[in-house]
C-alpha cells in the first residue's frame, strides 16, 4: 500500500473519530464557543490536550508553509482550513496526502532533475 493511502485513511479516521464526541456536543449546545473554551480549560488534563492541539496545530501551519512551498504543493490553504474545522487529526494527514502526490512521478509538483 503507497504511504498516500495510508494517509488518505487517515484523513477519514481523522474526521469520525473526533466528532463521534464533538456531535452529541453540538446537538445539545450548539457552537458554543464559550463552553467549548470553558470545558477545554476546564480541568489541567484538559488543558494539557488542548494546549498540545493548539501548538501542534501551529507547528502544522509553519510546515504548510515550508515545505508546501518546497515542493510547489498547491491549495496549502486546504490542510490549514482542515485543521480550523476538524483539528490536527485531519490537518496532518491532509496535508501529508497532498505532498506525497506532489512528489511522485508526474504530480503536480515541481519538475524533478534527473539523477545522474
């Protein structure tokens, strides 16, 4: 299996799993960004999870960025807005699918010069 599946499948994982919790959440409350934040921070386990999210999350974004642009990566935008709407569970391996498309033969990437 070729790591772009791998990610792919992870992409999906990414989606479900986080908002088996998050769905009934929202049913009740609605998008209520107080509460979220009020929960979140609510207890220090929790806020250990949500402060790692949210570094890791601004990792994500500086890799988008550097190594989107290595290798010429189109719709960086993409991972970035996964990662608002989901989190890091899809951001990363959204992001990661996208590159290994760009860097296999015929992507979208940049022209690769022929070893020698």
């Amino acid at each position: 299996m070729k790591p772009k599946h791998v990610y792919l499948f992870f992409c999906i994982v990414g989606i479900v799993v986080p908002y088996i919790p998050f769905a009934p959440f929202v049913h009740l409350h609605g998008v209520n960004l107080k509460l979220i934040f009020d929960q979140l921070f609510a207890t220090p386990i929790s806020s250990f999870f949500g402060l790692d999210a949210l570094v890791s999350t601004l990792v994500l974004w500086i890799l988008v960025a550097i190594e989107g642009r290595r290798v010429s990566m189109r719709r960086q935008w993409a991972p970035i807005l996964a990662s608002l709407t989901v989190g890091v569970s899809l951001g990363l391996p959204l992001f990661l699918y996208m590159r290994e498309r760009c860097l296999e033969p015929g992507g979208p990437g940049p022209e690769r010069a022929a070893p020698q």
